[in-house]
C-alpha cells in the first residue's frame, strides 16, 4: 500500500474512532459502581480495544493522532476556562442529563490520559515511514552440472 493512501486511510479511522472512543469511555464509566452493567463494560472495553489498535498497529499514525489532539484539546479548553475563572462545566448543555456524570469523568479524568497515549503512540517516526518493500530474491541461474569422470578402461581377463 503506497504511503499517501495509508494516511487517508489512517485520518478517517482517527475520524471515526474520536466519537466512538469518546462515547463508549463516557458511556462505560456512567454507571453506578455497585451494579455492573455489562453493555456499559462491554463499551468501556469496546473503546479501550480501538485505543489499541490505533496505537498499536501498522495503521497510518493520523488514526491515533487525530483523537489524541481532540482529546488534549477538550482536556486544556476545559482546564484553560478553569483557570479563567469559569466553572468546570464545559459544553454540559450539549449532554444529556443521564450521561452528565460520564461526560464529566471521561473530560476531567479519562480525556488527558487517552490523549497522551494516542499522541504518543503517534510520535514514533517508524510509523510515519511506509512498511519496506520485501525484497525478491535475485533469479538463481542454473548451476552448469559438470560431467562426470571418464569411466576406467576395460582390463582385459586373464582367464
């Protein structure tokens, strides 16, 4: 796969993982800690599946850099409107009320830390560079088959 289709491919996986990675974190940590809900595990690990394989594939490193500057990015807005002055609900109106208590765990806590593996994973250069081309061996030419030895001369018998 040639490297500039590698990339595209990458971006759009990192497009489409952002929200799933947002929602099943948000999702999976709305519940309450006595009863365990499995979807909202299920999604939990769902979310920290696709921080795997983004982090740790062959798949361009835009898929795991785009989420990673939108997760660091929404951690320093709502840490830069903290230190502003303002309060620390940053676009609480757009949430739901039953998922407010996800949304605010995964902005305050979860965010950073699956931004700064996301971003790390990106940082490597190998994962920028294409996967080299296997090299074919070269041709091996046929080895000439020498002849073999001149039989030994008849002796005649005696007899």
């Amino acid at each position: 796969m040639r490297n500039g289709v590698r990339h595209v491919l990458g971006a759009g996986a990192g497009l489409v993982a952002t929200p799933l990675i947002a929602a099943g974190v948000a999702y999976g940590l709305n519940r309450p800690q006595p009863i365990v809900d499995r979807i909202a595990l299920a999604a939990l690990f769902g979310a920290v599946i696709v921080v795997g394989v983004l982090a740790g594939s062959r798949v361009s490193p835009l898929g795991s850099l785009l989420p990673g500057l939108a997760f660091m990015g929404l951690w320093v807005t709502a840490q830069v409107r903290l230190g502003m002055g303002g309060d620390h609900k940053l676009w609480y109106e757009f949430v739901p009320a039953e998922y407010l208590q996800g949304y605010e765990s995964f902005l305050h806590t979860w965010s950073p830390v699956v931004g700064c593996i996301l971003l790390t994973a990106s940082v490597f250069p190998s994962r920028w560079r294409a996967a080299a081309e296997p090299v074919a061996p070269p041709p091996e030419e046929e080895a000439a088959v020498p002849e073999p030895p001149p039989l030994p001369k008849r002796i005649p018998s005696r007899y």
